[in-house]
C-alpha cells in the first residue's frame, strides 16, 4: 500500500445513456509536453487524455499504468503529469492502482492535472507541481441521453463521486469537506503556488521537467467536436465515422442512420472547426 493512507475511491460504471468527455475548458488551456531525453528507469509519463482516445489510438489507461508498475517493480516510482483529464473511471483506477504501490509514489504536475487527471495527482506520497504549473477541480462530468427516469438514473449514479473527490481533496489539503465540495461545485483553477499554499500539493518542481512537444492543432479541433457530438447524443461508432467523413470531405462516408436534416446542419457547422 502506499506509504500515506490515502483513501480507496470506488467508482461503478454510469448507465449507457452517459458519455464522458473532457472538458472544455481544461482542453482548451492544455499544450503537450513530452519528457527529456533521459528518464530515469522508475518513471512513468502520463501526457495525454485519461481513457483511450479514438482519434489519436493514444490516451492513458488503467491498464496501461498496471503493465508499467509492475516492470518497475516494488521500488519508488515518479509519475509525470501533464493531463486535460478525460474518462473519470479510468481516472479513479488509475488512482486506486498508485496508491496500492508499495513503496513511495512521487508525482509531478508538469503543466496540467485537471478534472480527472487532479484526481491521479492525489495518490501521491509526494505532489509537486510547478509553479506555472495549474491543477483544476471539478464535479463530475458527464453527457446523458434518454427519458427522464434515464437522467434521474444518472443523476442519482454520480453523487458519490463527487462526495468521494471532495473527500479525498478534503483529506489531502487538510481542508473542511465543505471547502473541497466549495471548490468542485466552482471548478476552480488553482495556479502551483496556490496548489502547495492549501496542501493540494507538498512542493514546487525542482526544475524544468518537459519541454513543449510539437502542438497537432487538428487533434484539439477533432476533440473539441467530439465534444460537441457527445452533447447532441451522437453514438460512438457514429461519432467516428462522421467526423472521419468532415476531415475527408466524403459525405458518403456518413453511415446511412445519421441522415437526419438537423444533425447534418449541426455538422456542417462542426465541419469549419475541424478544419480551422
């Protein structure tokens, strides 16, 4: 187990009505970094969305990190943060699975640990962030379609983890409940020298620990409009393929459900962001 006696999050998976995405605003302020050269063997990197990313094949998953802990071996490991956020499940295993390592768990903000990624930072033994660095609470998120004892469903499903992160920002910074449930219901923004002043971190970044990897501009434009399908109900599958038929230009390359007048509308407004 983890040398602080961090609390277990327990999470069960929301209705199929419920899609997560990762929040706007986190996505919009994230830039990627990728690490130095040289990183030590006991390391492990989590620069991308939490969940795996259909349109990169990429992102950070539970299982992921698992295969990593255990090629490195029951000794001290440090994890480099640098994460919009994404799948809040994926988060909390990924939580669960650090804070079970049995020896010392350091973590670094390197830019950005926001919705479910603050939620990763919070299995350290040891959080460090820089101080241009930013890490970012919210409640959960979530996108939910369907009647309305579908939407009760979800609704009911999700206050529990909101009480189970107010709990755990509660006990890492030391803070009152009520301040932690004050912060996620605001989605505040804390900046590295407000993180480690109320105990959300232990310290500042010894150094530069990344450098600012080559920014892929369509990749935010697809994920912005993901976004954006996920909020008007649009399935995974067709999801993909629509949004694969915008970049290419191939409108047959819509599947033959989605031919409804108003979500074709919407997409082709969707159509300029992916491509700006």
């Amino acid at each position: 187990m983890s040398l602080r006696p961090l609390p277990e999050l327990q999470a069960r998976r929301l209705p199929d009505v419920c899609a997560f995405h990762v929040d706007d605003d986190a996505l919009n302020r994230f830039e990627p970094l990728a690490p130095r050269a040289a990183l030590d063997e006991a390391s492990i990197s989590i620069l991308d969305v939490i969940g795996y990313d259909d349109w990169t094949g990429e992102g950070v998953t539970s299982k992921r990190i698992s295969s990593a802990l255990r090629s490195i071996g029951e000794q001290p490991v440090t994890v480099n943060l640098n994460s919009p956020g994404g799948d809040f499940f994926e988060g909390v295993a990924i939580y669960n699975i650090l804070r079970q390592h049995p020896a010392k768990v350091t973590i670094n903000i390197l830019g950005l640990a926001a919705s479910s990624a603050s939620v990763i930072a919070m299995a350290g033994d040891e959080v460090r962030i820089g101080k241009t660095g930013f890490l970012m609470v919210h409640n959960a998120w979530v996108v939910a379609v369907g009647n309305r004892h579908d939407l009760a469903e979800a609704a009911t499903t999700m206050e529990p983890f909101d009480d189970a992160m107010a709990s755990l920002y509660a006990d890492r910074s030391g803070k009152k409940k009520a301040q932690a449930i004050r912060w996620m219901d605001e989605e505040t923004w804390f900046n590295g020298e407000q993180a480690v002043e109320l105990g959300l971190a232990d310290a500042f970044l010894a150094g530069d620990a990344a450098i600012a990897a080559a920014a892929k501009p369509e990749v935010k434009a697809e994920r912005r409009t993901e976004n954006a399908l996920i909020r008007a109900g649009v399935s995974r599958g067709d999801r993909r393929s629509l949004i694969a038929a915008l970049k290419g230009g191939k409108q047959d390359a819509a599947p033959d459900a989605m031919q409804d007048a108003g979500i074709l509308a919407a997409l082709s407004q969707l159509s300029e962001t992916i491509r700006s």
